[in-house]
C-alpha cells in the first residue's frame, strides 16, 4: 500500500498549464476488453472533436494479423479524468483498420447509424443496469467467499448491510464517486443477490450516449478496482449452481411511450420484441447465445432463454412492465434479456430496428 502513497506524492506536483494528459480508451479485438493509452496535449479539449486521431498497434489486441496493424482511433464521447484529475481527460474512441473501415468490435458506427435513420419524432432514452462480480485476484473466487467452501444461502446479500453480508463496498463508494466526477450519469447503485455481486445504473441517456457512458463506466470500474487489487467479472454466471447469474437490464422508451397513455406504446413495443425473440437472444451477449443460456434458465429471477414471457411487475419476466408504470399509464418498459457482458450498442440497435424501425 505504501506505493500509493509514493504514487498520490508525484501526482500532487504542479502540472503545466499547457500540458493536459488524455487517456485513450477503446474496445480491443474480445469485444469485450478495454485498453487505453495516454497523450499529452498543448491545449484543454472541451469535446471529443476537439481531439485529433491517434493509432495503435492492432495485432497487439487481437483485431489484426501481419504487418497492415496500424489502427485507428477516433475520439468519440469526452469525460474528465478521475484518476489525474485537474484539466486531464479521458477519451473513448472507435476503432478503424488500415483501409478505414470499422473494426469488428466497433458496434458503435452501425449503431449510430441506424439511430441516423430514426424520426425526431422518438427521442429515444435507454437506461442500463450493469451487474458484476467483484472477484479476489489471488485465487479467482468472488470477494470474500471462503477459500474452500461457500457462503450462506442467497437472501441477506442483497442490498446488504454489515460484514458477512456485504463485500467490496470500498470499491463500489470509489467507482460511484469517480463516475459522477468523470460526468456519468449514474442513477444508482446496489449489492446484487449473490454475495460479491453488485450493480450499477446508467441512465437516462439519450441515443448512443448509452453505450458511451456505460463502457466508460465499465472503464472507471477496472482501473477502481486496480487501485484495490480486485478483478471485475462481467461473466452472466460467474459461479454454477444456485446463485444468481448477472445482467444488463435495459430500459427503453420513446416519446410517446413518456406522454400520457403511453402504455399502448409500450404494449405495442412489447408485441414486436415477442416476435423477434429469438434474434434478439443471438444479439444479447457476445457468443449468440451461448453466455446467456447459463443465465437464462427459468430461474433466479429470469425467463427461459427460449421462452418470451412479459408481466407487470415480474422479476421471472423477459420484459417487465414496472408496476408504476402500469399504474400511471405511461413509462418505460425493462428489457431483462440482455447479459451483464452484453455490447450495449448492439442492444441499443436491436431495440430501434425491431421497435422503431421494423
């Protein structure tokens, strides 16, 4: 611990004014990692715009083979930075390869690009509720399970207070604060069902602001962890048996679905993602299918993988109606399909064009 004294020692000295460090972070060839590398800049860049593009090395993450791997970074969406503080920043960016064309795991442009065909008309907001696993980085095993064995039985866990019940909270405090200072709007935050899983809200956000703000989020919540030598699992079922897997809820909404009687829309959206259940599925975690189908199970709060089921209120449900919603008559509807290891930018496109697009 004494080197985090040593570290805060030297990030204390004066930075000159025309020196502003800029992290870059991007998704790497997993679709699933981050990776970043920082700059520095003569001047303090007020949006991404205002940054020019840089290259990286990408047969080092996984999205390029041989020597043609000089990839690209564009800047996209500008955040303070919570680790350095001052006027430094933290960028995230969309990859390109050699002939400029998107990388595979950039799911951003095509995302943008079918919000691009969208009427003004929709105004569509989303809000994501990211589960995680906070694991021990000696063995691999979550945060203060015991070393040969298992905890007591899921029910005092969740939203939790005391020890014995609640583990990694000083991590959860610091990625809660590093959040809202970086500029992400998180709603909230709680201790899930399963001892050392906990959750995260992002949101309301407007459009592809979602899926900036989420994976920035998930950014902070690595490097928090870092500082406290804890690993973050995003697995849908970190641990087999009978423990709570973990997702990424989506509210949705538009316009229409806010202004009064808006539960028609909602009932309207709901009937369309029932018939397109199963490309839905194939979208909601990054094998096709394959993660969630360990979560999926009927079980544990969620609805048979194959199985479309909706209800008012229900936690078992593939979409819920939330209960005040239902009692008001206009709202959101909750998307419970999606894994925790979910590319929000494809659930984001896969709610437009199903619902909005057709």
């Amino acid at each position: 611990m004494s080197n985090k004294f040593v570290l805060e020692k030297y990030l204390s000295l004066r930075q000159p004014t025309d020196k502003i460090q800029v992290n870059y972070v991007w998704i790497d060839g997993t679709g699933g990692c981050l990776r970043s590398k920082t700059r520095t800049l003569g001047f303090i860049p007020r949006q991404a715009s205002d940054l020019p593009k840089w290259r990286y090395c990408g047969s080092a993450t996984g999205q390029a083979t041989g020597n043609k791997a000089e990839y690209s970074l564009k800047p996209v969406a500008l955040y303070n930075d919570p680790f350095r503080r001052g006027n430094n920043k933290i960028v995230l960016c969309d990859t390109y390869d050699v002939s400029d064309s998107p990388t595979l795991t950039n799911k951003r442009n095509s995302c943008a690009a079918s919000l691009a065909k969208l009427s003004q008309q929709y105004d569509p907001w989303f809000g994501i509720e990211q589960e995680y696993t906070l694991l021990d980085s000696s063995d691999g095993r979550p945060l203060g399970w015991p070393k040969n064995g298992f905890p007591g039985p899921q029910g005092p866990y969740y939203c939790g207070v005391g020890a014995g019940k609640v583990y990694g909270r000083d991590v959860i405090e610091s990625h809660y604060r590093a959040c809202l200072y970086a500029g992400i709007p998180l709603a909230g935050e709680n201790a899930e069902v399963m001892p050392a899983q906990w959750e995260f809200q992002v949101g309301p956000c407007e459009g592809i602001t979602m899926g900036d703000d989420l994976w920035m989020a998930r950014f902070i919540l690595h490097r928090v962890a870092e500082e406290f030598d804890v690993c973050v699992s995003f697995d849908p079922k970190p641990i087999a048996g009978d423990w709570n897997g973990a997702g990424a809820h989506c509210n949705f909404s538009t316009k229409q679905m806010r202004e009064k009687d808006g539960i028609k829309h909602i009932e309207e959206a709901i009937e369309k993602l029932r018939c397109n259940h199963q490309e839905h599925i194939k979208l909601y975690d990054p094998k096709g299918g394959e993660d969630n189908a360990r979560r999926l199970t009927g079980k544990h709060e969620t609805s048979q993988i194959n199985i479309f089921t909706c209800g008012v209120g229900d936690r078992g449900a593939s979409v819920r109606i939330p209960r005040q919603v239902a009692e008001d008559g206009f709202g959101y509807l909750e998307d419970r399909r999606p894994a925790s290891n979910c590319d929000p930018y494809v659930v984001i496109e896969a709610l437009v064009k199903t619902v909005l697009l057709e």
